[in-house]
C-alpha cells in the first residue's frame, strides 16, 4: 500500500515538473559562416555518349520518312523505279544493331563501320525519297506538306550562303533538334561548302547522269550529312 | 622518405604497399613476358580465324577418344551413334553385337583421335590439341564466354573481351573489317582496345552486302564520299569539345574505316552465291556444316584479299542431350573436315602482302566450344553437360603433332597439366588465351585478367 502510494506521489510530482515553464533562450543574430574555400561547380558530363537504340533510329526514321509504318516506309524507300535505294528492313536489322534473339545475338550497344555503312544506305534513300516527293513534284508541294525539305526553294538555281543558312537551319532542326547557329562547330560553313561542291560537280559536262538537278543534289548530300551525323545517332 | 614505422595507419599503408610492390616483383616471371613479348610484332601480315562449336561437343569422340567403359565413361557405340556416314569409325568390341570404334592414329602422329575428327586427321602434323580444360562450368552462356574471354559471366554480362576483339584491335585497325563475327561470341568490353575493331556481329555474311550496296542513280560515290569525309572531321571538332571523347573520335575512325570500305567494292565477298562459286572445294550441301561453309568460303576469300584480320563463326549442332546425340560424331566429322578443307585452301592461296608466302603460313586458327559432354549416356539416350573441355590450334606458331593436358581416365575430369604459378592444375581457357595472343607479341596482361602463358604449346617458347 505504501509503496503504490509513493507510485502515485512520483507520478504527481514528475507531471508538475513538466508541466513549468519552459525556458527562455535569448535571441541572437546569427552570424554568417565564414567561408573557408571556395570550388567551382562540376556541371561537367559524367558519362561518355551513347548510341541511340536501334528501336529509337527506326522510329525516328520513320517519323522523319512522314510517320510512315515500317512496311509503308520500306515500299516508298524501294519505290518502283528500279532505283535500288533499299532493300528490305529485314536486310538491316542485324547491321543496325538489332540483337537477334533467335541466334543469340546481342544488341550492338556501339557503332561499328558496317553500321555506318547501313546508316549511310537508309539516311540515303530517306534523302533522295524525300527530294522527288518535296521538291520533283509535278504540282508544288506546300511547305507544310513536305516531309524533309520545308522549305522553298528558287526554282532550279543554287542558293548562295545568305539563301542556305535559313534553309539549312530548317534541316538542322528537323534532324538535329536545335538551331545550327548554337553548333559547336561552323556547321552552316561546312555544309555549305559540301552544298555547292556537289552543285558543282553535279553541274560539270562529265557529271555522272543523275535523276536530279545539281541544285537538288546539293540540297539531297546536305540532308544525307544530317541523317547520318554524330549527333543523331548519340545521345 | 619511405619510413614504416611513421604511425599505425602510414604502417598498414607501407606495408600494404611493399606487399604490391613484392608481389608485382614476384609476379614478374609469371607475366607473359619472355620470349613472346621480346619477338617482333607480327603486325598486319597476320590473319586469325576463330571457329565455336555451339552447344558443346563430346570430346571423347575426337581429342580425348575413348572407346571403352571405364569408370563413368560410356563410350560412344554403334548403339548410341549413327555410324552409317562416318569415314573414320571402325569397328571395335564393346558388348557382344554393339560395337565401339577403333582409335584414329594416322602414320606419324603422337595424337590420338575419335572418329569424329574425320578427315582432319590427316593434317595431325598440323594440329595442336588441348585437352582437359578445366571450364568449371555447364551452362552454355557462361561456357561460351569463358572460352572466347578467360573470363566467366559477371551477372549475367560479359566482363571481358573476347581473344578475337583483342587480336583485332592490336593487329588490324587499319584493316577494312578488323573483325568480322558470324555469331562468335565476341564481345567488345574494356579499355585499351581501338574502337575499329567493334566487333561486325551478324546472323549471317550475307546480311552484310546488303548494307554495302549503293544505288547509282541519283548520287555518286564521289557525293557520298564528301559526306563522310565531312562527318569525320564534325566527329573530330565535337570531340574537341567534349568531357569525353571516346565514342565521338571511334565514330571518326569509323567514318574513314567506311570510306575506304565503300571504295574497294566489297560486296561480292559478301554475297553467299558468289562465295559458293568463288570456293567449291567447301561442301554447301553438308547435312550440318553447309551453313557454315559459307562462313569458311568467307574466311578464305576476305583472307585472300587482305580485307580482314580476324573472321569469327559459330557452328551449331553439337547440343545433343537426347536421340540426336546419335549424330554428334557426324556434326563433329562435317565441322573438321570444313576446317580441312579451308586450311587446304589457305595452302592453295598466296599471302596477299607477302611475296612467295602461302596465306596458311600467316593464318592462325582456333577452335573452341562451350564445354564437353556428360561420359554417362543418358536416358534419352544422349548426354548433357559436363565441365571439361578441349580445344584446337592449327597455327605455324604452335607445336603441333601434340596433345597438351589430360582428363582422368575414370570420370573425363580435367586432370593436373602442369605446375603453374598458383600451383599444380588443369590448363583452362585463360591459359590458352594468354598464350595464343602472347604468340604474336601481345602482352594478355594488358586485356586478360587471368591466365598464365603455356611454353609447351609454342613453337619458340
């Protein structure tokens, strides 16, 4: 009895212990740390890039073909005129890095030369498709009906480099998603002297017999440099 | 000053140190130095060609024959094997009206062979066979990795790269195609390795012409060239600008590696037609190997051209756990006697570089496979996986007429083959994979974390 009694007592006391006031901290100001060193931000890119998947290229390729399905694109790309530009996407899918799981073949996680090779094929047929529908029509296509080459264009002329860099801007967006003057390099410059060397050579009297004028064979190399740029295939 | 008695930690650190240093030192004749590094470098007049036997083939139907029960060992009999098409099998007693066969052992050669081998046989002054790999594994991913790297899978992943990446990248970056794979395991990991050599894995050679054909209506090569040459030198100044500039500077290389591709008119080596034309002494029709004849038409003829360093190709077939192990001998017998027939080629064909050569003077050829098969036949009549092994060197730079390691004679175990630096044991790949590239100056310490050089295979130990 004696000993609840004391139970009860020490309870009685802790909880009017507790329930004082509490105790007042003076405030003070506080007083700004002292630096002790100073180090500059790593924004730097930690990871090499990579090579965008094979899925994501043949995506992006047929959204740039005019969000064709895969069939519908392998039809237009042959064409029928004999023109040998593609074959079959089947033909491809092993070189494009495509794993093959009924051989057990991995994904290809690296470029290799034969899958330069392949981008160079289909990045070409993708171009040379896309200058006779934008730009060989029979009646004008309007700009935005055009698949690739948005754009116009003075009829059968080349363009100098004050007409090119706006042009090529248009291309460069639509491949490399950002405006070519934010380039790390003089891209237009580039471009532009790959553009009228082809003109150039294109228009000489021994030219080889091409289904293009010079003007669209220039624009035509200018578009396969893009589809097939560093930058476009690595992220 | 190198003080070890500075504090507790300095000590552990010092002593830690030391022990790297001693141990490096002590490492030293452990390395693959000696006479494979002091030899010149072979460089680009070297050609290699890798051959995978997919599944994992019964050894003891070729390099380590046995025609009688012992132990665990059920031989292979005219009971479990179709024999009707086997050019070596002769008859031997087993069990009343079951018969074994008779051990192959041409006139001259040390090495003893099942009937497997075929006509191979005849080349046995040739031939380097190794035998009792130990591969401390049974599954066919793992197997097939640690025989082409020396190393085994690492959660599932290949952590090595493969002998075939390595010979490429040292010895053939300037060639066109440093390396062409036909479902070779090979794999491209690692540093130190030149991005040229990025292994062209494809289901089959002639998916490759399709990518190298160009049309000629519209463009010319000389367009397509200006293209490439330009997006080589972007590749260039964006890697200039870059944190890393690995992947951007191999896309370079590539570029030019194409170009040069492109303008030698490559397609016809690729095309299976031509080939077959090109190459009739291979057999196109063989029941097992005839896909892989092409493959071999292949070798011969981008050897010949100087337009490879190493061709890779796997042949299937050899995965028989049940009634189809009746026709391993038979896989066996077509896959050896393709490799005779490409080797009589290499023989037929000058060096493309060297005068007065013969290309099989300068091509090296190793044949590897998963694993071997289970000694016990069983029920279903075949045999499963079993963790030894044996491989196949045909090369000017090996001894051949020479069998190297051994299995016990009671359970087809890798036995003991010699004293290496971590003690006696059975030779594995590692050790041979450190040896073949250590044959043409390339130091395996530089690609291969394991593995010890084996003298007795080299012809100039």
């Amino acid at each position: 009895m004696t000993s609840r009694a004391l139970q009860i007592a020490s309870l009685a006391l802790l909880s009017i212990a507790g329930c004082g006031h509490p105790a007042v901290i003076a405030a003070a100001p506080t007083t700004p740390l002292v630096a002790r060193a100073t180090e500059p931000q790593d924004s730097s890119t930690k990871a090499d890039l990579r090579l965008v998947p094979a899925e994501a290229y043949v995506r992006t390729y047929l959204q740039l073909f005019g969000g064709l399905d895969p069939v519908t694109a392998q039809t237009r790309a042959r064409g029928g005129d004999g023109g040998a530009l593609f074959d079959s996407w089947e033909d491809y899918l092993a070189a494009l890095g495509f794993p093959d799981y009924r051989l057990d073949l991995p994904r290809a996680t690296q470029t290799n030369g034969l899958m330069m090779a392949a981008f160079e094929r289909l990045g070409t047929a993708l171009c040379d498709r896309a200058v006779e529908h934008d730009l060989k029509g029979k009646t004008a296509v309007p700009v935005n009906e055009r698949i690739i080459f948005a754009f116009d264009l003075p009829k059968g002329a080349a363009v100098d480099l004050a007409a090119f860099a706006p042009r090529f801007d248009v291309l460069h967006r639509t491949f490399l998603s950002y405006p070519a003057s934010l380039a790390p390099t003089d891209r237009t410059r580039a471009f532009f002297d790959l553009y009228t060397a082809t003109v150039a050579r294109h228009a000489a009297k021994t030219a080889a017999k091409s289904r293009f004028t010079p003007a669209e064979d220039g624009w035509a190399v200018v578009c396969y440099g893009l589809v097939r740029h560093p930058e476009f295939h690595l992220y | 000053m190198f003080n070890l008695y500075r504090s507790p930690a300095a000590s552990r650190r010092a002593f830690l140190k030391a022990l790297g240093v001693g141990a490096a030192l002590g490492a030293t004749p452990f390395l693959p130095m000696g006479s494979a590094l002091a030899a010149e470098p072979a460089l680009d007049t070297e050609f290699f060609i890798f051959l995978h036997a997919s599944g994992g083939w019964d050894v003891t139907l070729w390099a380590d024959p046995r025609n009688e029960k012992r132990g665990i060992i059920d031989p292979a009999t005219t009971d479990n094997t179709d024999t009707s098409h086997l050019h070596r099998w002769v008859d031997a007693p087993h069990d009343d009206d079951v018969k074994s066969f008779a051990l192959v052992r041409p006139a001259g050669s040390n090495l003893v062979f099942g009937p497997g081998i075929g006509d191979l046989a005849e080349m046995y002054d040739r031939l380097c066979v190794i035998n009792g790999l130990a591969m401390n594994t049974v599954s066919h991913p793992d197997g097939t990795a640690f025989s082409a790297t020396g190393r085994h899978l690492s959660g599932g992943r290949v952590p090595g790269a493969s002998i075939d990446t390595v010979l490429a990248s040292e010895l053939g970056p300037r060639q066109t195609f440093p390396l062409v794979s036909v479902q070779f395991p090979s794999s491209y990991t690692g540093d130190g390795l030149d991005r040229r050599a990025v292994p062209l894995r494809v289901g089959q050679i002639g998916s490759i012409s399709k990518s190298l054909t160009r049309a000629g209506q519209y463009d010319t090569d000389a367009d397509r060239d200006a293209v490439t040459a330009l997006l080589s030198r972007e590749a260039t100044q964006v890697a200039a600008t870059s944190s890393y500039t690995d992947v951007l500077q191999g896309m370079s290389v590539q570029y030019d590696g194409l170009r040069r591709m492109l303008g030698e008119n490559l397609q016809d080596v690729f095309e299976a037609n031509r080939l077959k034309k090109e190459h009739p002494e291979l057999d196109y029709k063989a029941r097992f190997a005839g896909g892989g004849a092409v493959n071999a038409a292949f070798a011969i003829e981008a050897l010949k051209r100087n337009v490879v360093r190493c061709v890779s190709f796997a042949m299937g077939g050899f995965d028989t756990h049940a009634a189809n192990y009746r026709f391993q001998a038979e896989v066996q017998q077509e896959f050896f006697e393709m490799i005779g027939a490409m080797v009589k080629q290499l023989d037929k064909t000058p060096h493309p570089t060297l005068v007065g050569k013969k290309l099989s003077d300068h091509t090296h050829i190793l044949v590897v496979s998963d694993f071997c098969r289970t000694p016990q036949i069983n029920m279903a009549g075949g045999r499963d996986h079993y963790p030894n092994n044996s491989a196949l060197v045909i090369s000017p730079r090996f001894r051949s007429n020479q069998a190297f390691g051994k299995s016990d004679p009671d359970q087809l175990l890798p036995a003991r083959a010699r004293k290496f630096i971590d003690g006696d044991r059975a030779i594995a790949p590692p050790d041979l994979i450190a040896t073949f590239v250590s044959a043409f100056g390339i130091s395996p310490r530089k690609y291969f974390r394991d593995g010890e050089v084996v003298p007795e295979l080299l012809l100039h130990a």
